[in-house]
C-alpha cells in the first residue's frame, strides 16, 4: 500500500515518524511495518488492494484495474479530437444512370430532375453510384449534401455539411411568396411533381428540404429569401411530422422579424389514407394513373 500511495498519491501521504505514516483524508489511517490499520473504523490490512477496496470503496474488479494501469489518462496526456475536415463534395459520376433511374422510379418528374441537374443541386456520385443532394447559399456555394442510396436504404450527409443550407428547388420567380417545407429532398420532389401531375405550374413555389424536422434550415431560408409571406409545412404523417410541424409553426411566430412577415403558414401533411409521406402519396397516386390507363385501354 505505502509503494502505491508513493506512486500515485503521494499528496495523501504525511509522516509520522521515521516508519509511520498516515494519509491526510483520514488522519487515523496509519501505515507502518508494511501494514495499515484504519483506527477509527477498527478495519485494516496489508495490500492497496485492500486499501482500494476498503477505504476508496471500489469493487474488485475496479481496483484491479486501476492497479494495473487501466485509468484515463491524466487530463494533460488525453488525445486532442481531430479538427474537422473541411466539406467537399463526392466526386461525380458521368453518367448518371442509376440516380436517374431510381428517382424516376421513386415517380419523380424527369423535368424536375434536368431543373435539379442544371442548378447543380442533384447529381450521382462516382463511388457506389449515389444520388447526391446538394445544398447552397445564395452566392450558389456548395454548403451540404447529402447521399441517398439507389440500390438500398442507405443515407448520410457529407461530413461538415452545414444544414442551414440544405437541397431546396427554387421557384422561377425569385421574388415568389410561396414555400413550401417536407422532411427530405425526395419528398420536396414529389411535392412538385404532384403539382405537375395536376395540371399547375410548379415553378410557381420554393421548395425546401430540412434533412428532418428541425427548423434551422427553414429559417435560413426565410432570412434569405424576404418576399416569401406563405409556408406549407408538409411533412410526414406520423407523430413525428405532426410534433415537427408544430414547432416550426412555432420557430417563425417566435423570431420577431420572421412573424411580421409570413402571414400563412398552413399544416399540409400528406393524407392518412394513402401513406406516411409525400413520396408514398406520389407513388400510390401514379400507380392509380397507370391503372385509370389500362382500364381505358380495355374498353
């Protein structure tokens, strides 16, 4: 005990006398003749082991460890994290095959997808063939992505991504009122192409993707964008989305310049009855589509 205290905790140790010690955290601790004997509590023994156990009150395997060597190293010696890296975009492939094909199969416009590929905001990344979501200021810097797998559920933003700016598809008009809000850019793209399939214009409206529910990159894009006066939050279906529309509703009534300004801001998620979210809406609604085609084909 008295080559551990020496070694690791020699502040607790105080001589007594030419062979005696005692520890200064418990004056009636005494260490002499290679034994220590704790006189207040009437317990003593021989081994730090003892010591550990009995007066820090460390189980075994604890105290074991600790005699060992395995303790976090002191403060000073602890690793430094590593700096982030610096954001950069995949490399892109070119031939955007897969990514066309998945978003199209997914019921996403082919127009929208050549308005995406145009703004640089949507193209396939080179390894594993992902599509890549693109996020930018309004200097037209890139300042996120995020992938979206074509052959699995796999999904991830690209290190460093700044989600205030987050994958958004623009009306024509710059100075439009209108935007409208969804939880991925997959489904911010089937909102629009639900409107093409309806007979409106799409261009007509912004449309802004979150990369969830958290209402940054919709304040981002109202302070960057100053005639919008009308939001269409339209997230998914489920407790989610609901709770998630709530508090962006809240985030704008709360920022005072934002509530002057957005007069309307409507809860749109997608009806219950035919799916969570906007692309299963799409879906199911382009499906019913080719079969309203086949029955008139019948006749």
């Amino acid at each position: 005990m008295l080559s551990y205290l020496q070694t690791y905790e020699p502040h607790e140790l105080k001589r007594n006398g030419p062979n005696e010690y005692y520890t200064r955290t418990h004056d009636s601790l005494k260490i002499s003749n290679g034994k220590w004997c704790w006189n207040s509590r009437g317990i003593g023994g021989r081994t730090a082991l003892d010591y550990l156990i009995k007066v820090r009150g460390m189980d075994f395997v604890g105290a074991v460890e600790a005699l060992c060597g395995y303790r976090p190293p002191p403060p000073q010696e602890r690793p430094k994290p590593k700096p982030p890296k610096p954001f950069s975009l995949p490399k892109a492939s070119r031939f955007p095959s897969m990514m066309l094909a998945y978003l199209q199969d997914r019921g996403i416009h082919p127009e929208l997808l050549q308005a995406c590929i145009q703004a640089g905001t949507l193209y396939e990344s080179q390894k594993y063939q992902n599509c890549v979501f693109v996020g930018r200021d309004t200097s037209g810097r890139a300042r996120f992505a995020c992938l979206r797998g074509t052959r699995d559920n796999f999904r991830i933003d690209v290190e460093s991504s700044d989600k205030r700016y987050n994958f958004s598809l623009l009306a024509a008009d710059p100075e439009c009122p209108r935007l409208a809000v969804a939880e991925s850019p997959i489904d911010a793209l089937s909102l629009a192409t639900l409107v093409k399939l309806s007979g409106g214009e799409w261009r007509d409206s912004h449309y802004l993707s979150l990369g969830g529910t958290a209402p940054r990159a919709m304040i981002q894009f109202l302070h960057d964008h100053p005639h919008v006066t009308q939001v269409s939050l339209c997230l998914d279906n489920d407790k989610a989305g609901l709770k998630g529309m709530e508090l962006l509703e809240e985030a704008i009534r709360e920022n005072p310049d934002l509530s002057q300004r957005v007069k309307l801001v409507y809860h749109n998620p997608p009806p219950a009855e035919h799916g969570k979210d906007y692309n299963e809406f799409l879906c199911r609604v382009k499906a019913a589509q080719v079969q309203q085609r086949q029955r008139e084909g019948e006749r």
